[in-house]
C-alpha cells in the first residue's frame, strides 16, 4: 500500500498526464520529461500512470489489446465483467 | 398506485431536493430490492454464473419505479444510490465464501467446478481494496469508477448527475482507470510472489 500523494503533487500529475495523453505518443515522454526539469519522481508518477493508459479505449477493447500481447493486470480481467 | 408516483420516485425527487432523510429510506429500500433480485438470480441459474451487476441495477430502478420507460435523471439518480449498494452486496458476498474456503468449509469435489467463481470473488475484492486505495488518493474518482462498474452509469449520465462537463468525466474515468490498473498490477505481483 502505498501512501497517497499529497493533493498538490496529485494535482501535478493528473495535470500532466492529461497534457501528455492529448499529445501523439511519440511527443509525449519529451513533453513530461520537459515539464517535470530535475523532478525525476514526479516524471516517474506520469510515466506510471501514462503506461497504463489505453487511450480512452472501453475496458472491453482491452481485450482485443491483450490478445495481441499487450499486458494488462490478472485482476482487470474482472472490469471485463462489470 | 391512484396515480401516486411509487415510493422510489418520491424519495428519489426529495433526495435530489436537499432532503437527506429521503436518502437514509431510500438506501434499505434499494439493499432489499437488489439482495433479493441477486438471490433469485444465482438460484436459477447454473454454478459459475456471472451476476451482472450493472443489468441488475437497472432493473431494480424498472421494477421500483414501476415503469418500463425510465426517467433519465431519476434512473440515473437512482443508479447513483444503487452502485454504492451494489459493491456491498457482491463484496460481501465474495468476502464471505473466501473466508468459507479458508476455514474449510467447502466439500471436496467442488473446487474443479467452482474455482473461476473463486478467481472472480478475489478478483471483486480485489477491484473493492483498488477502489478503496483510489479514493484515499481520490475521492471523486474512486466515486466515478464505483458508478461506472457497479450502477453502469454511463459518462453522459455521470455528468449530468454530477453537475459537470462530459469532457471532464471522459478524462476522470480514463485516469481513473490508469490508476486503477496499475494498482490491480501492483497487488497481483505482490501476491505472487507472497
């Protein structure tokens, strides 16, 4: 369990995975890396969060993703049924 | 009925009011409706049968309301207390029969049979102990996934019910789900390799 970030530094990272989620894939790693500067944390939390993103796909396309090899949790297999 | 709205829909509109002791009768209402459509449901049906929670709520607003032509804003009002109740219910439920298995309670021969059942109720507790990590980070989106997977709310009625913009709900559902699925990973991995 990990302790939650606090509600500015939360509020970075939503901010700046919406920004890099908007952009096409390949400007996306530039874009964070040159907004978070020296802030190596706050890079790793977007990139986190941006590798588990399927681009606005329904849970129910993921498992079309996954046929094709892209990973995606044991437990999330579970969203398939709600 | 005389013509007077169900018990359900008066509640629902005083609810949605102001009036929070509407919410305090309307909630034990809904809890029996739904335990009672979910235990029919797993009885008729063969082992290894998926509730769907989402078609079950929706049917427990048509049966409540006594109408097959729901109201947009009521329907989606009331999916709103229902997904809440829902998640308890098959939360529990699940809880309940991993705590049986634990204490040996299930006979020998079942377990062929019922092990996917098993992997979806560790599965649903799994996605409850998510859910609750997210709204220790994140209330409203913890609040938004519980709406989506439990009262099959979708976007368009989320935003309506919550007063904000479509767009704003595309964006909380899709970090929300981001978030979500790397902490499902996390847990799967950790207990791997427990």
């Amino acid at each position: 369990m990990r302790n939650p970030l606090s509600r500015a530094r939360w509020s970075e990272v939503e901010n700046l995975f919406v920004g890099a989620a908007e952009l096409p894939p390949e400007q996306r790693q530039g874009f964070v890396q040159s907004q978070c500067g020296l802030d190596k944390e706050l890079q790793e939390e977007v990139f986190a969060l941006l590798r588990y993103d399927t681009g606005g796909l329904e849970i129910q396309q993921t498992i079309a993703l996954q046929t094709f090899g892209i990973r995606i949790p044991n437990s999330a297999s579970l969203l398939l049924l709600l | 009925m005389n013509g007077e709205k169900p018990p359900v829909t008066r509640l629902l509109h005083a609810w949605k009011e102001g009036d929070g002791a509407a919410l305090d009768q309307l909630i034990p209402l809904v809890y029996a409706e739904l335990r009672r459509m979910a235990a029919s449901q797993l009885s008729h049906e063969p082992a290894g049968q998926t509730l769907q929670p989402t078609a079950l709520v929706h049917e427990a607003y048509l049966r409540l309301a006594g109408t097959d032509d729901p109201d947009f804003h009521d329907s989606a009002h009331f999916r709103c207390v229902a997904a809440r109740v829902m998640r308890q219910i098959l939360v529990d439920r699940a809880r309940a029969k991993q705590a049986a298995k634990r204490d040996g309670g299930w006979r020998v021969g079942l377990d062929d049979a019922i092990a996917p059942i098993l992997e979806r109720d560790a599965s649903l507790v799994a996605l409850d102990d998510a859910l609750a990590e997210l709204a220790r980070q994140d209330e409203e989106k913890a609040r938004i996934l519980e709406l989506k997977y439990f009262g099959g709310l979708t976007a368009e009625e989320m935003a309506a019910v919550l007063g904000v913009t479509l767009n704003r709900i595309n964006w909380q559902i899709r970090t929300a789900q981001a978030w979500l699925r790397r902490e499902l990973e996390a847990a799967d991995s950790k207990s791997a390799s427990a």
